[in-house]
C-alpha cells in the first residue's frame, strides 16, 4: 500500500465491533461495578444511562464524523480546520489529544500486564493456593515482577496493530467481541445462581432515590459516561478516519454505545452479586479485580474454570481497547513522520515502555501518573475535539458530515445541542474532575 493510500475497514460490522472493542475496556470491567458500588448502587445507574445515552453518542458522531471527514488523525485534522480560518498552529493543539490518549495506553498497557498475570495465576489453579491475596497483589504490582507482563501487552498489542486496520484490529476484534460477551453471559448466570446473591441483584435493581439527591452521584455518573466510550478527542477519531463515505455514524454510535453499556451492566451483574454472596465489601475500589474476586474464585464452586474465563474476558475487553489506544500514536506518526505502519508500531512501542518502565516500579508513581492523564489531558481533549469541530470548524457542516450514509439523519434539533450543552458538559467534565481529583 501505498503512504497516500488510507486502510479502511472491510465491513461496517467489523468497524462497529472494533469501534465496541475499543469502548469497551477497564473502564466498565474494573472501574464501573466498584463506581457503581461506591456512589449509590442503582440510583447510580440512572444518571450514568442518560449521559452516555446522550452525552456518549454525540461525543461518538464527532469523533467519528471528523476523522472521516479529514482522512486523519487529531493532529493532521485539527491543523486543517484552524488552517482554514488562517491559524497555522492547530497541529500543536491537536497534539494535546494524541498525547492524552498515548498517555492512556501508557498506564493502561500495565494494568492489563496485571491482568495477564492473573489469567495466569487463574491458569495454575493458583487462587485456591496463595492464601493471602491482598499482600500478594502488594508484593506483585508496583514490583520488577511487573516488567515482563507490561511487555508482554505491549507485544501483543504490535503484533496485532502491524498487521493493519483490516488484517489485525477488525480481524481480531470480529472474534474477541462475540467471545466476550457469551463469556459475560456465561459468568452471569454462574453469579445469579449463588446462594445469596439476590441482596446484590436487590443492590443493583432498587434505586435508593436519596441517592440521587447527592451531587456525587451525579459527577460520577457523568465523569464514567465520558471515560467509557473513549471521549478524549482522538481515539475514536482515528477509527473515524478510516470509514467511508457510506457508513452510517448515528447508527454505529448508537450501537456503540448499547455495547458498552451492556458490558458495563454485565460485568456489574457479574460482579455485585458475587461480592454480596460472599459478604465482602462492594466499595472495595480498585482492588476488587485483584483481590476481592480472586477471593471469590477461591471459595466459589468451579472458581477454577470461572476464573479463568473471567480474566480471559477482562484481557478481551482490555486488548480491545489497548490496540485503539495504540493506533493513535502509530497513525500519527505515520503521517507525521513518513514512515511505515511496521517501524512505527515499533517506535510506539519501545518509546511507551520506556515511559511506563518508572511506573512498573512505583505505584505512586502509576497513580500520579494516570491521574494526571485522566483528569487533564483526556477531559482537555474532549473539550478541545467538541470546540474545533462545533465551534471552530461549523456545527452545520459538521452535523452535515455526521448526515452522510445515515438512513436517520439528524436534525437541526441537534445542532444547539451539541454546540452548547455537549460543549459545556464536556467543560464541566474537566473542571469536576479537577475539584474532585478525578471522576472519569
Ligand atoms: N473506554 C476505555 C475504557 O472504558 O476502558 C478507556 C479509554 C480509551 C478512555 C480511550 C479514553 C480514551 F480516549
């Protein structure tokens, strides 16, 4: 191929379902269930229903729509637009959400390292075996122990991105999408079933409506609707940039976004539950993939195969999502620098091990780190993608690329609000989540 020829995807489903891949992630496997726990059970959900639904699936037509219209990633397609309205520097702004995103992968290629480890560990039978889990998580994150599986993601994220859009991110994902979700229904039944998980079902279904009279539940909600379908200004972008003129982008947002919302209440099907049949504690936080459910596998009937599905489910979800994460950095330096798909997934991939390696050691560290990512660089690049393409370029053209191939056109309806209320969520998105210290 040449470097003027753009990859483009081979089916509209392949796109969708990579398009869900990518969505999908840590974000509703790990952060969603301890989120929901934590901040108001089911009234939780109400909240985080209606952002996604119309916060989520705008934010998705814009990136989409932008890179399609441009043929490329954020910074190519921000130098552009500003360049028509005779600002030279827009490429220097559209390196913020590249950024933003590598940033993501940076952090994110560790803790799916965690997780291969564990699918491992789930693997040996070694659940049933180490008797403390909690100090054995302790010994192992933030330790040298972590290097090799940090590598080992990142290995199998090139492997896959080297072979192209088509040959490798919509290949594998047409495969690892369907997987998880029978994966998802499988442990879903295996959790509904225990004795004693009716109180979580209870947890999950009945609303404390006085919940929702707390402002939290409703920054949180809103900061999770945001994190989870990918909305930094990029990522979804660059998926964007490689659909044709044909495809319909309300349509595949709108099934993006029932995707990942399905996922999210799955795996917190899956998860709350189970935390309840075993009486521990559904606000454990981050922990609860590490130590709380491997506790559970521990005590469960056929906790050795559930265990080794439900890790190998999470490596789905998270892979999914690394290779989007990935691809940011690979196109951008692609078209940046000239070079072939194959030097630049090597390039990528040495230079974020290399940023991640101080990470792997400290877990003060890693959380300075993807805080820093999550609560200002992705949140400014929602605000800056929902500026250059609403305000900046023309909310009427853009809602015209967003029309092109969709058999349920848009009306004007939308445009005030994705020029006004979008914009300003996005805003208040980043400014929450500063005052809170993260709530994506
Ligand atoms: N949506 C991903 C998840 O739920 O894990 C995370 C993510 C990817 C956030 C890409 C932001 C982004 F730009």
């Amino acid at each position: 191929m040449s470097v003027n020829e753009r990859e483009t995807w081979s089916s509209r489903i392949g796109f969708v379902l990579s398009c869900v891949g990518a969505a999908i992630g840590l974000g509703n496997i790990w952060l969603f269930p301890w989120r929901l726990g934590a901040y108001g059970g089911a009234a939780f959900l109400i909240p985080y229903l209606f952002f996604v639904i119309t916060l989520g699936s705008t934010g998705l037509m814009e990136e989409f729509a932008f890179g399609r219209e441009r043929k490329a990633g954020a910074i190519q397609a921000f130098k552009e637009v500003y360049a028509e309205r005779g600002i030279d520097w827009g490429d220097k702004l559209g390196v913020i959400p590249v950024l933003g995103v590598t940033g993501v992968f940076v952090f994110y290629a560790i803790v799916v390292g965690w997780i291969l480890k564990y699918f491992v560990l789930a693997l040996q039978g070694q659940f049933a075996v180490i008797d403390k889990l909690p100090a054995y998580f302790g010994s192992f994150a933030g330790t040298p122990k972590t290097i090799i599986w940090h590598l080992l993601a990142i290995i199998i994220t090139i492997l896959v991105l080297r072979l192209g859009v088509k040959d490798g991110i919509e290949r594998i994902n047409k495969v690892m999408m369907p997987t998880l979700f029978v994966i998802l229904f499988i442990l879903l039944l295996r959790s509904l079933t225990l004795p004693g998980a009716l109180e979580g079902i209870k947890f999950l279904l009945v609303p404390e409506w006085s919940k929702l009279a707390n402002p939290k539940t409703w920054i949180m909600a809103l900061g999770q609707a945001f994190f989870t379908v990918s909305l930094g200004g990029a990522a979804m972008l660059v998926y964007g940039s490689y659909l044709d003129e044909d495809a319909d982008i309300p349509a595949s947002a709108l099934q993006t976004v029932i995707f990942n919302t399905t996922a999210s209440f799955l795996a917190a099907f899956v998860i709350i539950p189970a935390v309840f049949a075993f009486g521990l504690d559904p606000k454990a936080g981050p922990p609860l993939l590490f130590i709380t459910l491997p506790n559970i596998f521990k005590q469960m009937p056929g906790g050795y195969i559930f265990s080794v599905l439900f890790f190998l489910s999470i490596i789905f979800a998270a892979l999914s999502s690394t290779m989007n994460l990935m691809e940011v950095p690979v196109e951008a330096l692609m078209q940046r620098l000239k070079i072939s798909r194959k030097k630049s997934v090597i390039l990528v991939g040495g230079l974020t091990f290399a940023v991640g390696l101080p990470l792997d050691l400290s877990m003060k560290l890693f959380g300075h780190f993807a805080d820093f990512v999550t609560i200002y660089l992705i949140p400014i690049g929602a605000v800056m993608a929902a500026v250059t393409y609403f305000w900046v370029y023309d909310i009427t053209k853009a809602r015209q690329a967003i029309n092109q191939g969709s058999d349920n056109p848009l009306g004007t309806w939308w445009e005030p609000f994705a020029k006004y209320v979008f914009t300003i969520v996005a805003g208040v998105v980043l400014i929450l989540g500063i005052i809170f210290g993260g709530i994506g």
